[in-house]
C-alpha cells in the first residue's frame, strides 16, 4: 500500500492557494492510485520549535545524558522523521514568505535532517538515505518568479526545497506552481487554471508508472 504525507504549512486557513492546492493533489493522487493511506501534518497548527540547544539532542552522542526538556524534543524530532521515512508520496504546501518558505516548514525540515536517518557522510561526501521517494511541491506566489533570471534569483523557496531533498537522496521532486496571485483577478485565475493541469499531469503520470511497473 503507498503511503502519502500531507502536510500543509501556510498561515492563512481557508485563504491559502497552498492549502488548497495540496488538497487537490491528495484527492487527485488516491483517485489515480486507490488504496494509498494518507496521513497529515499541519505545521501552521502543530508547529516543531525552532532548533535549540534543547532540540538537538538527537545529533548529540547516543550514550549522552539527555535533560527531560531535551528528550521531549527527541520524541518529536523521532515522530517526525518515522513519519517522513514511512512515507512513499510526500505532498508539501510551501508558498513563498520573503522570498523563502515558511518557518515553520524549516523548522520540519531541520528535524528531519539527522544524520544515519535522511543522510550520510562519507570519504566521498554527503549520501542521501531517503530515495525512492516522490515529492509533489504545491508553490504559492504573489508575484511571478519564473519567467526571468532576475527574478529567478530572488527566489529561494522551490530552489531551497529542490536542493535539500535531493540532499536527502530524492530525485523525483515535482512542483505545482501558482504564482502571480497578487496580481489581479485574472492573473490568479489563470495560474489556478495553469496549477490544475499540472497537478493532473503529475498525479497520472505516477499511476502510469505504477501500471507499467506491474506489467513489468
């Protein structure tokens, strides 16, 4: 049975594109592939704090003596990757906040990010432990970033999220993008639009592969 991650990290509730997106892609992803479990994570809601010296106790010595403060944190950053790892579809809700992704979901992201878990080091460097993996990236913007390289390099939201789970040894890493949102009515009807038919495309593109694998 495949196991999708929903998780979802935009403050915005009911006005969030994000949110709605990565609705849309679970309900698409579970129609084109029946059977899939689903599980959600609201980091807007249930947020990890930031890192501390309380927060990292699991990059600390197996055998060190912990605080009671400090093996609390262990417990949520141990749930947190146990959750990650299960998953085999991870659908994450990242719009753009200053031209980064929300705090919130870098605070996920530093959690998962342990050693002998999501990667390693090696004589030859850094190896991902996580591959195998697929990541849908549902991306929110209010302005356009793609179409320039000016504005390209102001973005560090899909960039930064491309890079670290491919840090991670993930090479199926997909974006449904929504920009130009605040751009006017009809800008953001048409990247709504333009969103849908991606998310169609990623959605049966991985219940055809499924199919040509069981053919196989």
């Amino acid at each position: 049975m495949t196991k999708l991650l929903h998780i979802d990290s935009s403050i915005l509730g009911g006005n969030s594109v994000s949110r709605q997106l990565t609705a849309q892609i679970v309900a698409s992803w579970t129609t084109a592939n029946p059977g899939t479990e689903v599980s959600y994570l609201d980091l807007a809601a249930d947020t990890p704090s930031h890192l501390s010296a309380e927060s990292l106790g699991f990059r600390m010595p197996a055998d060190a003596a912990l605080s009671d403060m400090q093996k609390r944190e262990n417990a949520v950053s141990e749930a947190l990757v146990s959750q990650f790892l299960a998953a085999d579809v991870i659908v994450v809700g990242a719009p753009l906040y200053n031209f980064a992704i929300p705090s919130q979901l870098k605070a996920w992201i530093d959690r998962i990010a342990q050693v002998g878990r999501t990667f390693k080091y090696t004589d030859k460097g850094p190896v991902g432990l996580a591959g195998g993996k697929t990541v849908i990236v549902a991306s929110a913007r209010g302005g356009v970033y793609s179409t320039s390289d000016a504005m390209t390099a102001l973005e560090h939201q899909e960039s930064y999220l491309k890079v670290v789970f491919g840090f991670f040894g993930i090479t199926d890493v997909r974006f449904v993008r929504a920009e130009g949102l605040a751009m006017g009515e009809a800008a953001k009807a048409a990247a709504l639009e333009a969103a849908q038919i991606e998310i169609v495309a990623h959605t049966q593109k991985s219940a055809n592969q499924e199919k040509a694998a069981l053919a196989a």
